[in-house]
C-alpha cells in the first residue's frame, strides 16, 4: 500500500475515534524522547539523509527567537558558546521559559491565531499576557474566551474573540472552528464540503447553532439569548434544522425553555433594548447556555481530539515551521499527518497534563529534531519537509523582527549591566520594547507560504530617515555609536556580527568588509553605518534558521 494511502487510513481511524492509548509510545516517557523516537522512525523506514545537528550559536539564536521572540545579546551568545557545561541547552531553555520573555512572545504568538484580523487590541493583549504569565492552561483559555465572566476583569478581556465575531455569526463559527478545533469549516456552508468527505452543512450549522444565540448589548457586554434555532437549505433546497452538533457528529440536547409567546416577545423586546440603550438592565440568563455546551461537548472525552490536536499542531508548527497537519487549519481524512503517532501521543499528553503549553513547547525545544542544522551539504537529494530531518528556515513574524532589530541595534554594552539580570527590572525592559515594536511591526509582512520581502519592507530600509534616525544613530546608546569607537577595523567587523547575526563572521565575510572599509578610510564613520546597514537589512536577520 502507498505511504499516502495508508497514513490517510491511519488518519481516518484516529478522527473517527478518542485519543487511544494503545500501541502509543508510553505514558511516561520525556516529550523529547518521544517526538525523537517517532520522526527517527519515519526516516530511518524510508531511508533520508538527515542534517547534522546545529552548532551552538545557531541552536541559541534559534531558542532565543522561539521562546523569547527576540535575537539573543552578545553577551548571551558569548556566554553561551563559551559554556562547557554538559547541561547548558537544557538551563538555557528553562531560563528563557521562565524570563519575562516568554511571556510576552507567547502572548504574541496566541494572539496571531486568535485575533489576527485585529493586532494591537489593548484589551485581549493584556488578558493573553496575564494568561501566559500565569502558564494558564489552554482548555481553561478557551473557556474564558467563549464563556467568561463579565464580572472577571480578565475573562471579560478574553471575550473579545467572541465581542469582535459576533456581528457575523458566520465569521464567529469559523474562526472558532479554525482557532480551537483545525478545522476550516466555511466551504461547507452552502454545500456539502466539495473536496473533503468529513465536512458536510450538517457540521457548519450544527457548530453554528452553539454560537447563533450569542449577542453583544450595547455596553458590548456578551449575552446569550434562551431560544433560536438555525435553518439552512441544502443544495437541493431542502429547509433543515439545524442540530445542536459538534464536528465529531456527536448530538448535544438543549433544554426547551417554554415560554408563552407574551413572555417570549417581553423578552425579545428586553433583548433589543440591552441593544440600543447603555442603561437598559440586562435580562438574567434562561435555560442552558449553549456556548457552554460547546466546550463541554469539545473537551469531553472521546470528543476532545480535535480540540487537543490542533493546538499540539499548531505549536509543533510554531517552533518547527510546518504543522505535523500542513496546512494546520485541513485537520481531516483527506489530509494525513505526516506522523499520525506523535501528534496522537502529543495531543493524549497534553490531556494528561492539563494542556500545559509551556511544558509541550519545551519538549519539542530540547528534541534533536528541532535542533538540526538548516543548512543542507549532503550530496543526497534534499529531504521532503514533512520528514523534519532537515530545519527549515522560517521568516521572522513582525514582532519578533521588530524586536531583533531594536536588540540588534543597542549599544551592546547596554545588556551587559547587572541590572538586566533582575526579572523584574528586565520585565520592564521588555515591555519598553514591546511598546517601540508597535511602530515597526505594522511595516512588515506576516509570514505566509511562499513568503517574499514586500515592496514596502524594502523601500522602508532603503529611503526612510526613521532607519537613519532610529536603528542607525549615531550615539552613544547605538550599536553605530560603539562601532566608530572602534579603531581596529576586525574588531568592529565582530562586534557587529555578534550584535546582530549572533555569531562571528567568517575569514572571507571579514576580509570583503576590511576591504570596503579601506577603500573608504577617508569617510570611515559613514563606511561602518553602510555595513552596519547592510547587516540590519539581510536575509540572516530576517529569518529563523
């Protein structure tokens, strides 16, 4: 049988089906071991070359955009490559899992799959910060932003993914149904979905009926009314009713609430007025919430998978590149995981241990699969990405490029106070920079399939004073302002390197630098902001790799 036949069988079974135990790598074992055992497995079966492990500098700046979303400091890479400790990349990760750091980058990275459409929103930015900060769990995440408590200062932020949505119910069901679940369910509207079985109307408007009765008062306090049903008409013009159903089929009964209809018009009308009048009081909640109803029914067991799959999907995708599900919104038969095993083991363990994010994210940090090289010098053909033998070279998201490049162009004796060693002191610190990366994050484009340097990143870096009079000042708290400071020329050439590539430069990167620089001896401050300039705008800046 085909490779893509039978794992598209293999798939079939784990969707049809609650996350098994059986024939599963243990329990207990170390997430690393695991993700290492299966993608070893898969290659070894079809005989890949993989690359070699990455060298230090490349592993630290890797981990640092990862899990800090920022460039290490020079000071950072320096300690780090002079270490001979045998334990280094393991206090390196749980140091940056418990900086400051890590709770603003995964704030960030949570708000690109759940309010992508609306970045900067003040509101849910904080509530996500306070949630990472708390290494909240992620079902409890999902319960605050479909169900909150109004009266909860954070639960109340976490409704905005449901107050932004709900004027387009549509909307509202399939972003919840891509953010919680991986599955883009808006082909199926009109019609039984035309390219993947899984999906029919039925699964559209069966998640939709959770969601229909959602509404917002003009306070923008989120209401559920006791009653509504939704119809739609298929294909053949067939008016149907929509069940109470989640996309594993499974049927959800709703109390009837029986009003007479003078009671239920008192209260449609009590429901328009919340609408169009700040003080109008708000009716008391009838009957069963239904959006409760959802989560309960996604994360009950046996029903749960796709809610544990998607968000171990999506985090594998985040630290390597590609989801084990590509692309991870088509969790469905049709569409395979490349290995169907790991993300059933990794998604049963994150159950098991109350969908602990950070603790999912630092297995897959420590693996030997997430600390391959990305550069291929093998005579053997260049492996498929799905077999993950080789890194795969990432463009910055927005934030963490802005982010580099303030760290990048800082004075690096800067990081070098004790100061920044204090958490509380370096919190500070980093919120300054998230505030400064408002202005630059908006300049540049989101990572896609495909991606290329947009015209307009290019022509900012190329003619805007804000470069000149920001990243390349020339003052003391710049790395330009250090630089000039610098009378031999190689060791400006590697001070430079180290501030923004995280390394040092080769013997030819230095000696074509040297060059230009006595070719211009004459103008010797303006020579070093070109090659800084030239550092700040390159390709090894702008990627993870």
């Amino acid at each position: 049988m085909p490779r893509s036949v039978a794992l598209c069988c293999v798939l079939t079974v784990i969707l049809s089906a609650p996350l098994r135990a059986a024939e599963l790598q243990p329990v207990d074992q170390p997430i690393e071991q695991v993700i290492d055992y299966y993608v070893d497995a898969f290659i070894k079966a079809d005989e890949v070359t993989t690359a070699p492990q990455a060298n230090d500098a490349t592993v630290l700046r890797r981990l640092t955009l990862d899990l800090a979303g920022r460039i290490p400091t020079s000071k950072e890479t320096q300690d780090y490559v002079a270490s001979e400790s045998a334990s280094k990349r393991v206090e390196l990760v749980d140091r940056l899992l418990a900086s400051p750091d890590f709770a603003f980058h995964h704030r960030n990275e949570l708000e690109e799959i759940l309010l992508p459409e609306r970045r900067n929103d003040g509101e849910f930015r904080k509530y996500l910060l306070w949630a990472a900060e708390q290494n909240r769990r992620w079902d409890d995440m999902y319960r605050d932003m479909l169900t909150g408590n109004e009266e909860d200062e954070y639960q109340k932020a976490a409704l905005q993914f449901v107050r932004t949505r709900i004027r387009d119910v549509d909307d509202l069901t399939n972003a919840t149904s891509v953010a919680f679940f991986g599955v883009n369910v808006s082909c199926a509207k009109c019609h039984d979905h035309p390219l993947v079985e899984d999906w029919k109307q039925d699964h559209f408007y069966g998640l939709q009926s959770f969601l229909s009765r959602t509404y917002v008062t003009k306070k923008n306090v989120v209401l559920e009314k006791p009653f509504g049903e939704v119809k739609y008409t298929t294909r053949e013009g067939v008016e149907k009713q929509a069940k109470f159903m989640f996309l594993t089929g499974a049927n959800v009964q709703i109390a009837s609430l029986e009003l007479s209809g003078d009671d239920k018009k008192k209260l449609e009308e009590a429901i328009r007025k919340t609408q169009q009048d700040d003080n109008a009081p708000i009716p008391e909640q009838q009957g069963d919430s239904v959006r409760q109803k959802l989560v309960d029914v996604s994360l009950r067991e046996g029903d749960n998978r796709f809610f544990a799959q998607n968000i171990a999907n999506r985090i594998w995708q985040r630290m390597l590149g590609r989801g084990l599900v590509d692309p991870v919104d088509q969790i469905h038969s049709g569409n395979p995981a490349s290995h169907p095993d790991l993300l059933q083991w990794l998604a049963r363990d994150l159950v098991t241990h109350g969908y602990d994010l950070k603790r999912l994210i630092r297995g897959i940090a420590m693996s030997q699969t997430y600390s391959r090289t990305s550069e291929w010098t093998s005579a053997a053909e260049t492996p498929s990405p799905e077999y993950f033998a080789l890194a795969t070279a990432r463009p910055l998201n927005p934030r963490q490029y802005a982010l580099s490049l303030l760290v990048a162009s800082r004075n690096p004796s800067h990081w070098d106070q004790e100061a920044f060693q204090q958490a509380d002191r370096w919190r500070q610190e980093r919120e300054n920079f998230e505030n400064a990366s408002n202005g630059w994050a908006g300049n540049f484009e989101a990572p896609t399939d495909g991606f290329q340097i947009a015209v307009d990143e290019a022509l900012l870096f190329s003619n805007s004073d804000r470069i000149q009079n920001d990243l390349l000042r020339d003052s003391g708290d710049r790395l330009i302002g250090q630089i000039k400071a610098i009378e031999d020329d190689q060791t400006a050439i590697s001070t430079a390197f180290l501030a923004i590539n995280s390394r040092q430069p080769t013997d030819e990167e230095s000696a074509a630098i040297r060059e230009y620089l006595a070719a211009r001896a004459d103008k010797r401050p303006e020579a070093l902001r070109q090659a800084i300039w030239a550092l700040l705008t390159g390709p090894e800046l702008r990627f993870n790799h």
